[in-house]
C-alpha cells in the first residue's frame, strides 16, 4: 500500500507526466503521419513504392510555347534500301496481268522496280575445328604438334564473340541467367551452362583492372563528380553500391557499408579536389574538397513542407531554387557573366526566405526526461539550407555545376532495374564482378562506342582505356 505522502506526490506530478506522454504520443503521430504522406513527388521515395495511390505527375518545367510531339522541319528516320543487297530476287513475268493474259515470256524487259527486305539470316552457331599435325622430330625423335591458337585449350568451347554475347546479355541488358539460357537455346540450338556465363563475365572481369585504375585517375581529374548510393542485395543481406561519374565516365563498387567505412575502404576521394555532387549524405562532408547539393531533392522537400505542413515560405523557396537555375540558363546561353551585385541579390532573396521560415516555427520539443530536444522536419531542412547555403548554390556562382545530380541518378539507376529483374547477388564478388562490367560498358557507351565490341576487346585482353583531356 501507498503511504499518503506517496499518493500526493503522485497527485502532484501525476498531469506533467500525462502531459509529457501527450507530447510523445503527438510527436510519434505526427512523423507517422508525415510518412505516410510522402510520395515520389515529394521525397526521395522511388516511384515503385508509390502503388496505386500513385500521385499525378506534376513537372517542375514551364510549359514552353511549342506544341507536342514532333516540331516542324524535325527530320524523320525510315528504313532506307541499300545500294548492294545480298541477294537478289528477281520475278518473272510471264502473262499480262492486265486481263488478256497476253503471254509476256518473250518481251523485253523495259525495267524493275524494286522492294527491299531487311531479314534475319538463319542463327546458327559455326564450329571450327583446329586440326594439330603431329610428327616425329628427325633430330630427337621426340613427338611434338602445331601450337594451338592462343585461348584454345579445351577438346570443345566456346568461341569469345560467344561468350562476349552472354556477358553483353548479362550485364548491359540484365537478363537472369536462367533466361540467358533460354535466349541462347533458342536462337542457336546450345544449351549453356549458367557456369559458363558466370566464367565468361570473370574472364572480362580479369581483364578490367587497367581500365578500372585508369577511371579512377580520369575521374579525379575531372573538375565536377556525381556521387550516390543505393542499396543491393548479396546473398539476402544489404549491401551498398556506390557510384561515382561524370557525363562520360562511370565507376561503380559494392561494399557492405554506406558511410565513411566504404569511403574509406575505396580511398578515392581524399585525393579528389574538385567539386563533389550528391545528396546530402554526411559522410561526404567528411572529404575537404568543395561540394554541391543536388536541388532536386530539395525541391521535393520544399513541395512536401508547402502541400502537406502548409508551409507558404517552402513554396516560395521552391519557386526562388528554379528561378535561380533558369537565370544560370539564360546567364550560359548568352555569355553573360553575373556580376557580384547580382549575385549577392540572388543570396539575399534566398537567406530572407530561411530568416521567415525560421520564424515560423515552433519552439523545439523535449521528447521524454533524456535525449536532445526534437525539431520539427521544417526546422531541420531549414538548418540544413543554412548551413550548407554555399553547396545549394553552387550551381548560381558556377555554369559547370549542375543543378542537381541527376547524373548519377541516372546510372545507378539500372543496377536497381538489374535486382527486380534478376534479384539478388548469390556472393558479393558475383556483386563485384557485375559492377566492374557495368562500369567499363556504361563509360564504352558515353563514348560513343560499341558495347559488345568493347567487350570482345576485353576479352582478348586489349579494352577500352579512358582518358580525361579537359573540359
């Protein structure tokens, strides 16, 4: 039992404790709330997780003053008749089709007019077989053969454009290996081994480490790198692939780490001195060279502080971010170089706007007896805008920095496609090997040049070197 100086003691507290569980209880509500309004459009959640409650498609472009579709005088591109076919069809006539059915057996031929088929030819593997004479040496008397052709060292394989083939299906358009199977026994009548595509991918993978070394040089050369991360799947457990690139080079790496662990691990960018592009992500703060934020990802945020906090300063923030970036555009496309009044105007604008959302909000909470004091989301964006302001508006002061970063975006973005196709890796250096592939043939194609030759180039131990030569 209670003594009675222990129930008013209780009495006493009793409606602050109530008072701080509300609070709790509030705050919990409110970031699950939060959650469950937040969507592709305004977050940095992938599109797939948006379902059926899909949101409609709202761009951030001006609606421009031409029409849809194809613009007037856009040249069109159609099947066009080559000047030499391969083979040449010729149809006879015999009898007036007119309806006399004159016989026209013996006329002149006045002309032809001709039509063009563009068709496969019948998909058959051909098998060459190297025949070794073998004799007695006259000297020695010792038996000896011919050599055989470098890289034939087996009764029966297959050849490199082959196995170049399955890689070429394996990695750049990310079919599982089951399908692979299916794609070769129906076109040429062989059953590969899902082994042979794995030792196919490994032999070009052997062959990459002077074109990885020769990326990672060019790529610390270049003044402005894309850098992200995204999650992947090794043998059921998470793993990280990082990205770093530029418009035209790529390099990737699998790691079991997100954060300075990896960074550190890949030891690239503690040499790198030019401006480094990404998210956000803390660990990148930790390298000494200059970044940029990408503001696309801002933007989303502004749009969910506006549509779902009713945050009017977001919206005018959002509004001011693309201003910005279509006054960059017009300031590149006519030459003009901005001055430092104008400059120090646009900044101004934009630290008004962080000054008045800081005012709006509220005065931080206490979660609980321990811990720090909780901010809303708007105020932790805000803080975020304020520190890093000179990040976020790098792209004003500078034309080479984009102003989001999209770049690599866009080449993780088809390692994510790889894992809903074909699911995860079976071992991380399965994981590996697929990354360093996909690096040499994403760098092969912003060059220009042709992925699967690249890939027989590789494989016969001679591939693609990359070179920065400036901007």
């Amino acid at each position: 039992m209670w003594t009675r100086e222990e129930i008013l003691r209780r009495a006493a507290t009793e409606p602050q404790r109530l008072a701080d569980d509300v609070l709790v209880l509030q705050a919990r509500l409110e970031d699950l709330e939060a959650r469950l309004a937040q969507t592709s459009a305004n977050s940095s959640k992938p599109p797939a997780s948006d379902g059926l409650r899909k949101p409609a498609p709202k761009s951030q472009r001006e609606r421009g003053t031409r029409p849809r579709g194809g613009q007037r005088a856009h040249p069109g591109h159609t099947l066009q008749p080559v000047a030499t076919p391969d083979a040449i069809n010729v149809l006879i006539l015999t009898h007036c089709p007119c309806g006399c059915g004159s016989a026209l057996g013996s006329a002149p031929v006045l002309g032809y007019e001709t039509r063009q088929v563009f068709e496969l030819p019948p998909q058959r593997l051909i098998v060459t077989e190297h025949r070794a004479e073998i004799k007695r040496c006259p000297v020695s008397g010792c038996v000896v053969r011919a050599p055989f052709p470098a890289g034939v060292s087996a009764p029966a394989q297959y050849g490199p454009q082959l196995c170049s083939w399955l890689v070429y299906l394996r990695v750049n358009q990310l079919l599982p290996l089951r399908r692979i199977r299916q794609v070769a026994a129906d076109l040429f009548g062989c059953s590969v081994s899902e082994a042979t595509i794995e030792r196919a991918a490994q032999r070009i993978d052997h062959a990459l480490p002077g074109f990885e070394g020769a990326l990672i040089k060019t790529l610390l050369r270049c003044p402005v790198v894309h850098a992200d991360e995204s999650g992947v799947r090794v043998n059921s457990k998470l793993h990280w692939l990082h990205v770093l690139c530029s418009e035209r080079f790529t390099w990737y790496a699998v790691h079991p780490r997100r954060g300075r662990v990896a960074l550190a691990d890949f030891g690239i960018l503690k040499n790198f001195s030019g401006r480094l592009m990404h998210d956000c992500w803390q660990a990148y703060f930790d390298l000494a060279c200059p970044h940029g934020l990408c503001n696309a990802h801002l933007v989303r945020e502004l749009i969910f502080l506006h549509e779902e906090c009713a945050q009017d300063w977001a919206a005018e923030l959002k509004d001011l971010l693309l201003l910005m970036h279509r006054q960059r555009a017009l300031w590149t496309a006519t030459g003009v170089v901005p001055t430092a009044a104008q400059l120090t105007a646009w900044h101004a604008r934009y630290q008004t706007l962080l000054t008045q959302g800081l005012s709006e909000q509220p005065a931080p909470v206490r979660v609980g007896t321990r811990g720090r004091l909780r901010q809303s989301r708007a105020h932790n964006l805000l803080a975020r805008l304020q520190k890093h302001q000179a990040s976020v508006l790098a792209f004003l002061r500078n034309p080479a920095v984009p102003f989001t970063n999209n770049q690599a975006e866009q080449d993780i973005r088809m390692l994510k496609v790889q894992q809903k196709i074909s699911g995860c890796f079976r071992t991380l250096q399965a994981a590996k090997t697929f990354a360093r592939i996909r690096a040499y043939i994403s760098t092969v194609r912003k060059h220009g040049l042709g992925i699967l030759s690249a890939l027989q180039d590789a494989l016969a131990g001679n591939p693609f070197h990359p070179y920065y030569s400036g901007p």
